[in-house]
C-alpha cells in the first residue's frame, strides 16, 4: 500500500511540475510577443493632404512652412488675409517682380521678400468661393 501511495504521489508531482513549466512558458511566449510588437499610442494618419504645386518662380528645393517670423516680431501664417499680411511685409522689403499665374480658383501672386537677410516667398490667391485673397504658401529656399 505504501508502494502504491509512493507512486502516485511520485507522479503527481511529476505532473505538478509539468503544469508549472507549461505555465511558465506560456506566460514567456506572451510576454515575448507583447515586448516584440508596438502598438501605437495615436492614430496614425493615412491620408495626408496633397500640397499643392508651388508656381514656376519658386527655386527648386524650397521648403513650405505654415508660419513665418517677421523682422517687427509678428507672425506671416498660411490663411492670413492679403492685405493684412501685405502690411506687415512691407513693400520696401520686396525684392523681385512679383509673378502671376493662372489658376481654377483665380490668379495666384508670388512676391518675393527679404527681412533680416532671410528670403522667402509668399503665394497669394483666392483659397474658397468667396474671393478672398490670402495668404496661400510660404516657402523658404533650400540651403546651399
């Protein structure tokens, strides 16, 4: 009777074991997989609006930018109004006949300026079917 309780004590921890090595690995595999996966923390955006082309006057290479810091310390946002942003540029700063294009939307105007030794381009046109002209694109040469 003895024998027989020994053995089957004997196996069941022998299958005891065998749960906890199962366990163990099990949990390993989980862990791994969670370690060697990424999930991302915001969505990502898949569709990217298409900028449009820049006008022929505009040096290859030059970069868009939303936002331009002025010489008097305001700010040239794309969106802002003509006339609004053709007050804080100056026509004293301009620095190349401006070119006009033909678009759907209307004509587009691309000014050339320099301030504090920078030089950019703003592209001015009708952005809606209001008429408004606005401040469409900002670029900035590339560097050399």
């Amino acid at each position: 009777m003895d024998a027989t309780r020994a053995r089957i004590s004997s196996l069941f921890e022998w299958l005891v074991a065998l749960a906890c090595i199962l366990g163990v690995v099990a949990i390993g595999s989980v862990l791994m997989r969670d370690i060697g996966t990424v999930t991302a923390v915001a969505p990502v955006i898949a569709h990217e609006e298409a900028l449009p082309d820049p006008p022929a006057t505009v040096p290859p290479r030059s970069v868009s930018v939303p936002v331009m810091l002025l010489a008097d310390g305001s700010e040239l946002r794309v969106g802002d109004a003509a006339a609004d942003a053709l007050v804080h540029l100056g026509a004293d700063s301009e620095v190349a006949p401006r070119t006009i294009d033909r678009t759907t939307l209307g004509e587009r105007v691309t000014r050339f300026y320099a301030q504090n030794g920078q030089r950019f381009a703003v592209v001015l046109q009708p952005l809606a079917a209001d008429g408004d002209v606005r401040v469409a694109a900002i670029y900035l040469p590339a560097a050399r």
